[in-house]
C-alpha cells in the first residue's frame, strides 16, 4: 500500500524514551513555478519509455496532503496538485520536520494520489505531463534519480472523485466525498466526513460515525485516526481501531496532540512506533505510537 537524519540531536532522540516536542515547519506552499522549468534529469538508463494509463484529475474534495513517515526524523509529503492548475509539490524533511526540502522531479508531475517512502525506495503514484496520465516513479537514492516502473501501480489504493481503485479494480466509493483509502489485506477503509466506511473483502461497506474525522493510518492491528474537535483534547486527538471493522468496533482513545489545529490538511502516518502529524503547517512527531506527543 501506497497511503512516509541527521546525527547529532537526533541520535540523542532516538535512543531516548520521551515522546519528540512537536517541531514548526513552514505550511505546505502554493506554487508559482510552471511544469518543464528546469530539473535535474537522471542519466538515460534511469529514464524508461512511459506508459500511459488513466488519468488523474484532481478535485477540491481530494485530500490537500499525502505524508508518508519514515522515521522519527525523516518523512515525506506531498501537495495533491492540479492537472491544469497547479501542480502537486513533494517534499522531504530530514530534520523531524523543522524544515521540509522541495524534491526536485525529473519528469512533469502534475497530481499525486498516492505516496509510499521507506529507508531504501520512495514511489509516488501521480499524474504526469500534459495528458495528466497516471504514472508510477521510485527512487532509491533519495529522491536524486527517479524511475519509473509501471507494473508496480498494480495494487495501489487511491481515491479519484467517486470512485475508490483496490487491488482487484474499481468501486463506487461509500459516500459523495471520499478523501483517503486505505487498504490491508481483505479489509479496507475510506474517509468520509464524520465517517469511516469499511468493508471486508467484496462484503457491503459498513459506516462506524466518527465525528471529526480527519485522517487515517495503518497501524499492526488496525488503523491509527486523528480526530479533531473531541471533548478533552484542544487540538488533534489520535485512536485506534482494531480489524476487521464491525458494527460494534469503537475507535479507543491513544492520544492528544495538543497543539495540534485541527483545519483541512491535516494528514497522519506512522513507521514502527513513530506516527507523524501534519496540521495547520506544523509538523508533531510521537514515538510511543501517538500517545504523547
């Protein structure tokens, strides 16, 4: 699924059991350059000949945010851009998120729909060029290099309007205004406003109420939701719940991050024990899972 060092101090953060303070970070950035400026370009044998598929037009329901953790220090975001307007911007941050480094693309990224990073390959699943057709991009360097590789878009979870793409195909999605799907193993999950929609395998889609519900992440039992506007907490609150999702599954309070606002954008991933936040342009990292942050 597809859903993200420095030494000195941060050495000392991880080794450390106290949860990390949240750290500023600039808000995500409108953007004036245009398509086709300059980047740096790969040599050819990191460039293959690009496959076209659907296309991917971006809406204004869409989620403003993809963060993938990788972590407690590094991560990934990025803007879900417009085909015709402007273009979606990836960054990475090294530095938990006090400052975030613009990833320069060597191709025309126009929208994302989806961002997976990890220690070793980052892949970002978007439309490209002036045909916006969905194209798969890793790199393995970083974001240095990029290449493209097709045949690994089967299977990624992602929202396009109305219409929720799994790994076997196309669904209609559950409600008008999807914002994020998630998808693991049989069971698979999509944001609603004020809803989280499930589902296990081709069975009917369920709908658990959670008002304020902003955004999800994977967890090992289940999936992580922050959740804002909830009695006890002043900013973001973070809960858990477990699959496969049933009529009587109720997310369990984790965690309140504090500080945190609660305004669109907000977007939520974890790496281990690590969960990041992103909301109101102010990353929150927790190293205990979302308990403290």
């Amino acid at each position: 699924m597809l859903v993200l060092v420095d030494v000195g101090l941060i050495a000392a953060a991880v080794s450390s059991t106290q949860p990390r303070a949240q750290a500023e970070a600039g808000p995500i950035p409108t953007f004036s350059h245009e398509p086709g400026e300059a980047v740096a370009t790969p040599s050819p044998s990191e460039t293959p000949t690009p496959t076209a598929s659907s296309s991917a037009l971006a809406r204004d329901d869409a989620p403003q945010v993809f963060l993938s953790a990788v972590s407690v220090t590094e991560a990934w975001r990025a803007t879900s851009g417009d085909c015709e307007g402007t273009p979606a911007r990836v960054e990475r941050t090294a530095d938990g998120g006090a400052t975030w480094d613009v990833v320069t693309m060597p191709f025309d990224l126009r929208t994302v729909v989806a961002l997976s990073a990890g220690s070793e390959r980052t892949s970002v699943y978007g439309g490209v060029g002036d045909s916006c057709a969905l194209q798969y991009w890793s790199s393995f360097t970083g974001g240095e290099f990029w290449k493209e590789y097709p045949s690994d878009s089967t299977g990624v979870a992602y929202v396009d309007q109305t219409t929720v793409w799994l790994s076997d195909g196309s669904v209609p999605a559950p409600c008008d205004s999807p914002t994020r799907v998630l998808s693991q193993g049989s069971n698979t999950i999509v944001v609603c406003p004020g809803i989280l929609e499930a589902r296990n395998g081709t069975g009917d889609w369920l709908a658990i109420a959670v008002p304020g519900l902003q955004d999800v992440a994977a967890s090992d039992t289940g999936y992580l939701l922050a959740v804002g506007g909830e009695d006890g907490c002043d900013g973001i609150a973070v809960r858990s719940v477990a699959t496969p999702v049933t009529a009587g599954s109720a997310p369990d309070p984790l965690g309140c991050a504090a500080s945190a606002e609660s305004v669109d954008g907000v977007a939520l991933a974890r790496s281990g024990e690590t969960v990041w936040l992103l909301a109101g342009g102010k990353s929150f990292v927790s190293v205990d899972e979302g308990r403290t942050w």
